[in-house]
C-alpha cells in the first residue's frame, strides 16, 4: 500500500509542475492519476482494517 501512496504523491507533484509550466493536459491526466491512486490506497486501507477486525474476532 505504501506504493500507491508514493505513486499518488509522485502523480501529484508532476501535476504541480505541469500546471506551472502551462501544460494543462498533461496537469489534468496526472492530478486524474493521483486522485486514481489515493482512492484505491484508501479503499485497500478499508478492506485491509475490516479483515483485520474480522480475524480477530
């Protein structure tokens, strides 16, 4: 999971670049990626501590 948030942080900072050199296109499709990314670390995370509840009980 931590990849995710590194790739997520990664696609974040490109986008940040991009946006400040006037690449709109290539802004958009990087903060798509990032929000992509996070979402899905957030959902495994879930998953993740739902199971670790479940096995314990």
């Amino acid at each position: 999971m931590n990849n995710l948030i590194y790739y997520a942080i990664v696609f974040l900072v490109v986008a940040v670049i991009a946006a400040f050199l006037e690449f709109g296109g290539v802004a958009g499709m990087a903060m798509d990626g990032a929000r992509i990314l996070f979402w899905v670390a957030i959902v495994f995370a879930a998953i993740a501590l739902v199971g670790g509840l479940i096995r314990r009980a």
